[in-house]
C-alpha cells in the first residue's frame, strides 16, 4: 500500500509539472502539446486504479469536466490568440461557446463573468433563472422536441456525454475524425462466468476512494435539467424491455400471482421504465402497483407507468429515516436500470431494497458500458463487463446477507458493435435463511 501511495505521488508530481509547462511553450508548440497530452491523459485516467493521484493535481477535475465539446478547443486555442491575456487581442464574438437556455429556449453565448462556471450555466439571465423558480419546468419542453424528433443541441451533448469508458478511448477531446477507438467486449461466455462459484471475501471489500467521483458536488445539481434521452442505443432498450418482460411473467409465477398484479419498485427512475406496455396506466387492469424513485421530478411524472414516486437522492444521508421511504416487505420485484455505476453507497441501498422486498422478491440490476463519467465511481471507470458483473454481483452478496447467490446474463454482448448489456439479479431469502455477514 505505501509503495501504491508513492507511486500515485510520484504521478501527480509528474501530471502538475506537464500542465504547468504548457504556458511556458511557445504558441506554435502548445496547441500540438495540449491535445496530444489530452489523448494520453483520457487513456492513463482509465488506468488509474483510483483516481487517487489525480485527485492532488489542483484544479484538475474541474479540468477535465471542462474538457467535452468546443471547450477543448477554447482551452488549445487560448495562447493562439492571447484572449486571456491582459491587453490581448479577444476572441471574436462568432468564434464564443454557446448554449440554450433551460427556461426559455433561446441560444446565448458565453460571457467573461461566466469564465470559470460556463460549464455550469443553465439559464441566459437572471429573470429565466427566476422564472424556473417559480414553477416553471426548465428544458422539458425543448427535451421532450427532441424524443419526438431530432434531438436538441442541449439532448445531444447529454448524449455523448455518456462515453464508453473502458470499451473505448474518449478521442474526440482531440482529434475529430477519431471519435472512438471501441475494441470488442468480452463474450458471453466470459461475462456469465463472473459469477459462477465465486469464493467471496469475508467482509465488504471496498474503500471509501473506491467511490471517489470526479465531480464530487451534489447531484441535485447535476439532474436538476430533466433529460429525456434514452442512455443506450434501440437495440439494447428492446432487450432490455424483452428481459424486464420475461422477468416479471417469472417472478409472477413464483408469487401465484398475474404479472399486472405485481408491486415493482423502479430505483433511480426517470421518464421510461423499459416495462411491457401492459403496465401503462392507460392499459392496466391489474391491482399491481409501479412506484419510481428517481432524482428529477419532471422526468418522474412523464413515466406513463408509475402510480407514485419519490424524488430522492440516494448518494445523500437522510438521518434516521430510511433510505428507502417504503415500508418492510412493500414489493415484488425491485428494479435498477443504468444507473449502478453512480451509487456512492450500494451496499445500503441494496441492503434497504431488500428490506423493501417481500421474501422470494427479486431485484433486477441492469447495466452497460455507457455512464456520465464525472458522475461514476472511480470502482467502475475503466474495467470490462466481467468485473462490472461481479462488482455488482457483490454489493448483492454484502447486503446484510439478505438475498441468495447472484446470477448474471448478458442481455446483448455487443460483438456486432452495438451497445452491450447485461443484468445481475438475485431473490430476497425467507427470514429463516438469513444469515448476517
């Protein structure tokens, strides 16, 4: 451990000397420098096992979240033109980033107040920003525009905003034309075998840095826009929604139930649950109930499934109350799509999810190789499906004991270059089996 923290020193002594001896380049030599240290530095990132050592170079994460989109080329083009500085020339007003507002839908460009939060600008003035606070929905009409057809500027940079970190190379921080370098992911045979006969270790065998962000500011900011997207490509919706279909007719069978008589809970929902279209509220004829917990309450009420919901972060403490605001033994099946990969805390909301399931309950944990790497944990960063499935296979088996060993299938194994996904799931134990870890 003391040679790994050396060596992590050593890395981040090397990575404050690099950025720091860009400004003393000549301007011919630093844009060159800049974006071919971009295309190392995205790669030795993925590599690093916590991010532990770019954590000491300052002002570096907020760096990188600078880095998506025509900001790479703002930063590569700053010693070009002198524009930041004192008593060089400015950039031209045609040549500044802009965005669209999230309240009135209206382009605006970027502006020297803004210099160092431009990332985090939603609104165009104060009075759109006021106006948001009175009630109004910022972006969801101009999201919902793009579901129906053509995506929006603002949907689109959400979009690829997702990367495919570990099955492929962000490139296009610097160099255009090589958008992805995406190698194949591992076969079928491979990913299922990750949880075959596993020799689990004693304890919980994660770190706090193995939960380490690179944006670490709440993510009631980060979901305050509602994003209706969808996260994967139509391939992997429709397998996705095929095995949520194939699940539930299952696990109705082993409660004596009809499927549309099911209580599900959706956790980290948003405006589409992947749920047969059975469960619609305009089609449903069952007592079953779907209830969503998710983080933007615009999405929340657009799911044409859910019967309630619960805007809620989970990454947050909320004191004695539980994690989960549902009572013991509330549902049938518990239900994570896409979203795995952010949770700071997954062994006690998986703990709570079991809590909230009835015994012989299932839970059904789906995930891809796409994520908003600022958000994602740095335990998910950088690896392949096979140790994805048994990361999430053991925050199953170290929830307090309470479900019996985990199972995964892959939904698509993206060989034909297409997204890839995958499921874990497991079934809450009867109370008499339940052996504390």
């Amino acid at each position: 451990q003391n040679a790994s923290e050396a060596a992590e020193r050593h890395f981040a002594r090397l990575l404050t000397r690099l950025f720091a001896g860009f400004w003393f380049m000549p301007n011919c030599l630093r844009t060159v420098a800049l974006l071919g240290s971009i295309t190392m530095l995205s790669r030795a990132y993925r590599l690093a096992p916590h991010g532990a050592a770019w954590r000491r170079v300052p002002g570096l994460a907020r760096g990188l979240r600078s880095l998506p989109g025509h900001s790479v080329a703002l930063w590569a083009r700053r010693g070009r033109d002198g524009a930041d500085r004192k008593g060089g020339k400015h950039r031209k007003k045609g040549d500044l980033p802009t965005k669209t507002c999230a309240t009135c839908g209206k382009p605006f460009a970027w502006r020297k107040k803004w210099a160092d939060v431009w990332d985090d600008v939603l609104y165009c003035s104060e009075r759109c920003r006021r106006h948001r606070k009175k009630g109004a929905d910022p972006g969801v009409e101009s999201a919902m525009q793009s579901v129906r057809g053509g995506m929006t500027r603002s949907a689109q940079y959400h979009r690829r905003d997702l990367v495919t970190l570990g099955l492929s190379v962000p490139m296009a921080l610097a160099v255009a034309p090589m958008a992805e370098a995406k190698i194949k992911p591992p076969s079928k045979e491979e990913v299922e075998g990750a949880l075959e006969d596993v020799d689990w270790e004693e304890s919980w065998p994660y770190s706090n840095e193995d939960f380490a962000r690179l944006d670490g500011t709440s993510d009631n900011e980060f979901y305050e826009v509602p994003r209706f997207v969808q996260h994967v490509d139509e391939q992997a919706v429709a397998a996705m929604r095929a095995y949520y279909e194939k699940s539930i007719r299952k696990q109705a069978a082993a409660m004596g139930k009809q499927a549309e008589d099911l209580n599900v809970l959706d956790l980290c929902s948003s405006w589409t649950s992947h749920l047969p279209k059975s469960f619609s509220l305009a089609e449903k004829n069952g007592v079953g109930r779907v209830s969503g917990l998710g983080m933007n309450a615009a999405e929340l009420q657009a799911n044409d499934v859910l019967n309630d919901f619960v805007v809620r972060n989970l990454n947050e403490g909320h004191g004695k109350e539980a994690l989960l605001p549902y009572e013991d033994a509330t549902f049938d099946m518990v239900l994570c799509s896409l979203s795995v990969d952010y949770l700071v805390n997954p062994q006690a909301v998986f703990t709570d999810a079991a809590r909230v399931l009835k015994p012989g309950g299932a839970i059904h944990i789906v995930f891809g190789d796409r994520l908003f790497i600022t958000k994602a944990v740095s335990l998910w960063t950088g690896k392949d499906a096979v140790t994805h499935a048994y990361t999430v296979g053991s925050y199953l088996h170290f929830s307090n004991g309470m479900f019996a060993e985990p199972k995964v299938t892959v939904l698509r194994d993206g060989q034909d270059g297409k997204d890839p996904l995958y499921a874990v799931s497991a079934i809450r134990k009867e109370p008499q089996l339940l052996v504390p870890l």
